[in-house]
C-alpha cells in the first residue's frame, strides 16, 4: 500500500491540482497555509475583526468555487490576494468604513496586530507637541483616505501599508501596470490636495 502523502510539503502548485481533483485534504491545507495573510489583507482594509472573518470565509468559499480557473503560472498568493482585495473592495463599496487607524486598528488584540494595522504618517517624535500634532495629521489623513474610491483606496493600501511593489500590485489587482501607477498618482494627488490646509 502507497504511503499517505505529506501535504505540508507539498509545493502549492501540486496542492492546487489535488484541490482541483477534489481532494479536501488539499484545499483545507491551502486554507492553513493562506488564511492568515488574506485575513490581514482584509483587515488592514476594513478595520472589523467580525466582518474580517466574514469575508476571509467568502473568499475561499469563491477560492473553493473557482479552483478549477486557477492558472499555475500566476503565483497562487497573487490569485488569492486578488480575489481577497475584490471582496473587500465590493464591501467597502456597499458601506462607507474607516481603512487605516494612524494607532492602528481599534479592534486589534495584540501588539502584532495594532503595528499592522497602523500607518507611519512621521518620523520618530521628539516632544509631546511634535506627537500631538503628528496625531491629528494622522487623523486627516485618515479621513482623507476614507473620501477615495475604493480602488484607489486598495492601491495606496497594498502600496503604503502592505509595502507591496507596483508589479505586485498590478498581479494583485488584476489590473495593468500603467493603472496601478496612474491609480496611486491620482490617490497621492488627492491625498496632497485634502491635507492642503494643514502645509506650514
């Protein structure tokens, strides 16, 4: 008799094609392995532990649905990432949230948790009126982030909190690179234009 095979070693490619055979051994190994990097995608963008795990679950229920238009010369964390960006991005379309905490995220519970979901607005401060005032930047710029369209909103996001590269971007999203580059050029000019009144 075959010995039982290791699927924890198994390269994510070769787990995709027993996941597509309909091995469910195979797609709840892929789940383990992604489902902490696609719930922190999410969560970094719509700030709500409960939703969170709403639609991390609906992202791969749509993994689980499409498995078979998986193409294995994409990275599978791309394809993934992808998907997971268009269901948050659907959200954030269907209801006005906050994305990014300048603290971080008010629902974190750990310190691992509040570091990534917070934005680096400043350097390290020097004195308490410095922090004050790199506060309330943190705040407009908050609320400035919430005013883009979402798809801008996702860029600026992959770009600037994910630390992500335009190529990567552009996989992730499913869109050219010319777009990713145009999109983040628009956000940033939208960005410098609400923060206007706050320039020394």
């Amino acid at each position: 008799m075959a010995p039982l095979l290791d699927l924890r070693n198994l390269p994510d490619a070769d787990l995709v094609s027993l996941a597509q055979e309909g091995r469910e051994a195979a797609y709840r190994e892929l789940v383990g392995r992604y489902e902490r990097p696609v719930f922190s995608l999410i969560f970094r963008m719509v700030r709500n532990r409960e939703v969170t795990e709403d639609l991390t679950q609906d992202t791969f229920i749509k993994v689980l649905n499409h498995i078979d238009k998986y193409r294995p010369e994409f990275k599978l964390s791309s394809w993934l990432f992808k998907i997971a960006n268009n269901v948050a991005i659907d959200h954030l379309r269907k209801r006005q949230l906050d994305t990014i905490s300048i603290d971080g995220s008010p629902h974190a519970r750990s310190a691992a948790e509040i570091e990534a979901t917070s934005f680096d607005v400043v350097a390290r401060q020097e004195s308490a009126l410095d922090e004050m005032e790199a506060k309330e930047l943190g705040s407009a710029i908050e609320r400035a982030i919430q005013q883009l369209r979402p798809e801008y909103r996702a860029c600026i996001m992959l770009r600037h909190v994910e630390g992500r590269s335009y190529e990567e971007i552009a996989a992730t999203l499913d869109l050219p690179l010319g777009t990713v580059k145009t999109y983040i050029h628009r956000a940033r000019h939208q960005l410098r234009d609400a923060l206007e009144g706050l320039r020394e």
